[in-house]
C-alpha cells in the first residue's frame, strides 16, 4: 500500500494520521536501533515519523530514510 492509499484508507475510516516523535540517545547505537522498527510500522501505516536527535548515529536515521530534527544539549 502507498503513502497516498494508506492515507485515503485511514481518512475512509475515520482515523487520523499522527506525527509520533521519537527521542532516543542516539550516542548509543543499541538505544537508538530497537525505535526504528517501530517507527517503521509506524511509518508503513501511514504515519509521519520525526526522530528528535543529536549524536553520532543521527545520520543512521536519515539513512533509513527519517526526518530528523536536531535538538540542541
């Protein structure tokens, strides 16, 4: 299913698409890694996933295709 189908089908029944945001320690590959499965499927249902992140796997996460934000310490 699309982006645009998963849309159309959440509208149809009534649901809303959400932004989830995330906020991992991304300093640390092993806190980092175990989100992204989840924001997978969260992203597969058709839902806006946003990483909050600073740190030396941030570009892990842009490479699996997120929007990432950063965040200032």
């Amino acid at each position: 299913m699309t982006y645009l189908s998963q849309q159309t089908y959440c509208l149809h029944r009534g649901l809303s698409m959400k932004t989830v945001l995330f906020f991992p320690y991304t300093n640390q590959l092993g806190s980092t890694i175990p989100s992204v499965t989840l924001a997978n499927q969260l992203r597969e249902a058709g839902h806006r996933v946003v990483y909050a992140s600073q740190g030396k796997y941030t570009h892990v996460l842009e490479q699996k295709g997120f929007e990432v934000k950063p965040i200032n310490e």
